[in-house]
C-alpha cells in the first residue's frame, strides 16, 4: 500500500513541477559561513548550513560531521560500515539527536539511526555543547544535534542528486515541491541507495561493507497563514533498510542458522508521523503556543552469525509549549507539558542470555524555563522540569546557561545541568554481537534490564574571540567540559576478551578544545581545532581509559571556491586532514598470539578531500576521495579464520577497514 502512495505522490508532482512556469530569479551572491557562530546566543551552538553540508558527499546523517570539529566520526565495527559519532568524549545514546526539536534516534534506532536521514533532506544542522534546555526533554547529557528539514514553503519545485562510488554504493535523491495554494505547500523526498558488490580489499575472508540497499520516502506539508499566526507541518515517512555481510562465501539460503560460513542479515522497517502546529497571538509576536506529536513503529530483524536479535518500537512522544514574556523582551519564559511512551519488544539469543525483555516506559513531565537577554552584555537561561516516569519515578532536572560579552566580538559562556536515562544496552551495543562473547549482566535489582538508570551532571566554560589577523578575519575558540556519572551502565570489555560485562558504576570524562578559524584570503578558509579527551570508567578491575576513545585529535579543513563569473561557473576545493592519537583496546592478553592486540592502538592520519564544478545555478558535478592515504586497520577481525569459535570479535575498530575510496555525482535543479 505504502509503495503505491509513494508512486502515486511521485507522478503527482512530478507533473505538477512541469505544468508550472518558469519564473525568472534573482541571485543574492554572499560570503557567508558555512557553520555559523554568534557571539549573542546563550547556548554554546554551531549550526552547519546546507553549504557545510556540500563540502562532503554527506549520504546521510551520520557522514555529514567529517568537516565539524565538534563531532568526532568512527566506524562502530568491522562488518556494517556504520559511523559512530562521538562529543565531548561519549557516544551519540549521550546526545540528544532531534529531528526539528522532535526526539528522532533513540531507543532502537540507536546504533544505525543516523544512516537513516539522508544529507539531501537536510537544511541545517545545530551542534550544541553540553546540558541542552528541559524544554527538549531530560536524556541530553553531552549534548543536543537538532536536525532541520527542507521546508514545504521555501524549497524549490525539482531537485536531483545521483551518488556513485569505488564500494559499489550507488544512490539517489529527488525532491519534488508543489505549492498547492498560498497557504498550503507540499514537499515528497524519495531516497534510494544500495551496495551490490562483495568486496575484501584486506584479504581476512570477509566483507569490507555489507550489502545494502535503502528506500526512504518523506512526504512534508507545510501550512502558513501569516495574518491569522497560524503554521504547521505535518510529516509521513516510511523507509525500509536491509543490510548483508560476513564472510565473502556466505549465501543467505543456503547457510543461514548453520556453521558452513558465517553471515549476518540486519533488516529495519520504519514508519514515522509527526506534526507541529504553531500559533502566534495577534499584535503579540512574543507570544507564542505550539504543540509538537510524533508517532514511530520501528521494526529490526537480525541475526549475527548464530546470535539472534530482534526489536520492536512503538513510541508516541508530545510537547506543549507556550511562549511569552514578563513585562518586557528582556525577561522570557517558555512553560510546557511532555509526555512520552516507548513499548519496547526486544527478543535476544546470544551466549549464556537468552529471551525476551519487553517493557513499555511512560513519563509525564512539566517544564519552566526563564531567559533574562540583555543583548549588549549578559543573558542567562535557566530551566527546570520535573518528571514522573514509571521505572525511573520522579525526580528533577535542573539546567542553567549564561553568556557574557565582556568586549567587542568576545563572548564567555557557562553551562551545568543533569541528565538521567535509561540505558537500552543490547540496542546500543550492537556490535558486540559479531562476536563470541558471553554476555553478562551483573546488575539485577535494577528496573532496566536490572540494572539502574544513567545520572550524570555536565558543567562546561567556553570562549570565543574574534579578531583581524593580517587583515583576515579570524576567531579562536576555547572550550572545557566535564561530565560526571554519578551511575553509569557500563560495558567491560576488560575482564575478558570472552566476555562483554554489563554493571553499574561512575566514570567521567573531560573534553578541551581549541578551535582557530582563519580567512587565508577571499573564498579560502582554514579551520583547525586541537582535541584532549580524558575519560575514564571505575572498572571491575579498576579505574582505567575508556576504551577505542584517542586522548588527542587533531582537525583541519581548508575550502576555497573560485570567483563565480557570469555564466554562473564555480570551482570548489575542499581538503579534511584527522590526524587520531593512540587509543586504548580492549583486553586480547589471554587469546592465543595470533588473535591478540597491543594494549594501545597506532596513532594514524585520514585525509578527505572534494572537488565541485558549478557550471550554473541549476546543475554541478562533483568528484571526491576519502582516507586519501589509504590508512586501513591491520587485523580488524580477530579470529577470522574460525569464526564460531572462541576468539572471534568483529567490534575492536580503530581505524577504517576498506581504505581508500572515491567518489563522484552530481546535482541537478529546477528553481
């Protein structure tokens, strides 16, 4: 029925987009930044415009931070191909990740689902270090990404773009917009990609990159009656993911559930409807009410070898949230209700753990949050909400922000809040099933899983100065930030190269960084940025490194683009340089020599690079490469020779396993 719907909607607009004049435009040319950075907003927040977003192939989410300081990019294991993201030294279940303000990758969706919002789709991006605002909710601990849409309104009528690369990955966007009337627009996003190729570029029998093929189609509305103050949107989106990997000679019907050669089928099937209707008041722009709901089924069926895992989620999450101001524009505040229910059906079959654990979490929770902005020199934000959730009962989570410019484009911001969650392990340690370990949850009094909810405090200092360097524009950022966990779910991988532990426990992590951004000359920019993690976790054994995590990166980016002349021709130079310190591994001593690790990894470089040729405002070509040195892990799958025995483990990644890979496509648009 949905494949119908999508069909149909394409044919629709498709003739639509032609029936439709052709209306002459006038071009706006601007230097503006890609990521953009003020010195009067109170949060410490970066928000990468769709420009940033060109400078990479950015095929989805999850590969459009490669040129963003912030956000550190790792692989998650040695089969998928999945980027982990990382900030402040801890992964992305430590983020809030929202699809406009809407809680989007949690849960399930955890380990795969940033591969699931293709970069097409994407607006913006906003980055935001540390505790975010209690209006979002009160899982965000390091940090929120807040992910912004084309909008229905705004888009333009046809978009193309068409993706090929050296892995065998092919993919292709179209976006077609119809503006129904004047207060109705409508936008249809349809996404496919997929692999066809089995590929072994290191020789250890199995394959680099899974098999894959993805179909994602959003349908966006957008309604806008300016005089009344009435907007909102309203979103359908389906998509269905299916990946295989393993070894090179494994076949699906013939070796499924046997030991003949070992294989892994990971397939994901999602249905999302959200909407947002918003409401100014007449002659009151400063007063405002909104109210946010969403509606996902998100369904995964897997198994790893002989291991098996399934889950179901069905979630509803809503937001109200009224806007206005004490006497004046200096003093805001935003109160609300929330309320959000997760029915989990989790069904798991690994060694020593077997069964179902379902549960249904529910919360109910009320927010306030008071803003004083002053914009000459001080603001401060402070919020608090309080919720009632049915495992983790009630309790408060206080947050505050505050900024001040003590002189001219220089700001000093300060942030502390708490965070509480509940940690889906299984869900979010996916990688662990390519393996042999024996799981083992050591906790049992606990309510998830046994085990008890995640706590943790953020407190961070930030500054930013700008200033003119040889008459260039510059600015340097300084950042801090700890995290304390006052409980943690932790994962062990140090007891046993045969064991995967789950238990409480306190661990911190402190993350600096210093951020220096220069204008070389007109259209060549340079950004660099130097990273110091210190993160560490009390262990059974012991207080030790958190493994797979480098104590110090470092980032550079160098863009330049050419004059465009007036036949609208552009050339588009963009170079990343991630040189990545040693990292701590997790214990391989008692593994036979052969399938043993050093304690720390080798520091290595990765360098990315893209060019882009605009030969008019309607169509470019580009061509790109990534980890240009070729830089490939050494012995990324232990065991690899007897995979259903002891020692296998797929989940110590370091660094890249396929190597050097190059890219090309193009994008095409009717404005």
């Amino acid at each position: 029925m949905l494949k119908y719907y999508a069909l149909f909607l394409v044919l629709l607009f498709a003739f639509s987009a032609t029936a439709q004049d052709t209306l002459q435009s006038v071009q706006i040319k601007t230097n503006s930044n890609s990521t953009k950075k003020s010195y009067r907003k109170v949060t410490n927040t970066a928000t990468m415009t769709s420009k940033e977003l060109l400078k990479a192939a950015c095929c989805n989410l999850a590969e459009s931070f490669e040129t963003n300081p912030s956000i550190d990019v790792n692989f998650s294991d040695a089969l998928t191909g999945t980027k982990q993201i990382k900030m402040l030294g801890l992964t992305s279940p430590y983020l809030m990740i929202t699809e406009e303000n809407i809680p989007s990758v949690r849960g399930a969706s955890q380990a795969y689902g940033l591969s699931f919002t293709p970069g097409t789709w994407v607006e913006s991006i906003q980055i935001t270090k540390g505790a975010g605002s209690v209006v979002n909710g009160y899982e965000s601990i390091s940090g929120q990404i807040n992910t912004e849409l084309l909008k229905p309104a705004d888009d333009i009528p046809f978009f193309l773009n068409a993706y090929g690369s050296t892995d065998s990955r092919f993919e292709l966007n179209t976006h077609f917009n119809r503006k129904i009337s004047d207060k109705w627009s409508s936008s249809l996003f349809v996404h496919g990609n997929t692999r066809v190729e089995k590929m072994d570029k290191n020789d250890d029998g199995f394959m680099d990159n899974p098999l894959a093929k993805q179909i994602n189609v959003l349908n966006r509305w957008q309604y806008t009656n300016a005089e009344k103050g009435w907007v909102s949107f309203i979103n359908f989106r389906y998509m269905n993911d299916e990946k295989q990997t393993g070894q090179m000679d494994f076949d699906i019907n013939r070796d499924k559930g046997t030991i003949n050669f070992w294989g892994s089928e990971i397939n994901t099937e999602r249905f999302d409807i959200s909407t947002k209707i918003g409401y100014v008041f007449p002659g009151m722009p400063y007063q405002s009410i909104g109210f946010q709901n969403a509606f996902t089924s998100h369904k995964q069926d897997s198994y790893f070898g002989l291991n098996e895992y399934q889950i179901t989620q069905k979630s509803y999450y809503s937001n109200l949230i009224f806007n206005s101001i004490i006497n004046n524009t200096m003093n805001k505040f935003a109160a609300g209700l929330n309320f959000a229910y997760d029915d989990y059906n989790e069904y798991l079959a690994v060694p020593s753990i077997s069964g179902n654990y379902d549960r249904i979490d529910n919360s109910v929770g009320a927010f306030l949050e008071y803003t004083y902005d002053n914009i000459d020199d001080f603001s401060v934000v402070a919020g608090l909400r309080v919720d009632n959730h049915n495992r983790l009962g009630v309790f408060a989570t206080p947050r505050i922000h505050m900024r001040y410019n003590p002189w001219e484009r220089a700001v000093l911001r300060a942030s502390a809040g708490r965070g509480k969650r509940s940690a889906n392990i299984f869900a979010e340690n996916q990688q662990l099933f390519a393996s042999s370990r024996v799981f083992d949850i050591l906790n049992t009094k606990g309510k998830i899983y046994g085990l008890n909810a995640e706590i943790a405090w953020n407190y961070g200092l930030s500054f930013m100065q700008g200033f003119d360097l040889f008459g260039k524009t510059a600015d340097v950022t300084l950042d801090f930030y700890r995290t304390d966990f006052q409980n943690q779910a932790i994962v062990d991988l140090y007891a046993s190269p045969q064991e995967a532990l789950f238990y409480n426990g306190k661990s911190f992590a402190n993350s600096f960084q210093l951020e220096f951004n220069i204008e070389l000359m007109k259209h060549f920019d340079l950004r660099t940025a130097y990273k110091y993690y210190d993160v560490e976790t009390e262990y059974i054994s012991g207080s030790a490194e958190r493994p797979l995590q480098a104590k110090h990166r470092y980032f550079a980016n160098l863009a330049y683009a050419t004059h465009i002349d007036d036949k609208g021709h552009q050339w588009k130079f963009d170079f990343t340089y991630n040189w990545l310190g040693k990292q701590r591994l997790p214990n391989t001593a008692t593994n036979p020599v052969s399938d043993r690790l050093p304690d720390y990894s080798p520091s290595f470089s990765l360098m990315n690079v893209q060019v882009t040729r605009t030969f008019s405002s309607s169509f470019e070509l580009y061509a790109g490469a990534e980890n240009l040195g070729n830089y490939q892990q050494d012995k990324a799958i232990l065991g690899a020779d007897n995979p259903f025995g002891t020692n296998f483990d797929t989940s110590i990644i370091y660094a890249p396993v396929f190597g050097q890979m190059f890219y090309a496509g193009l994008r095409f648009k009717i404005k």
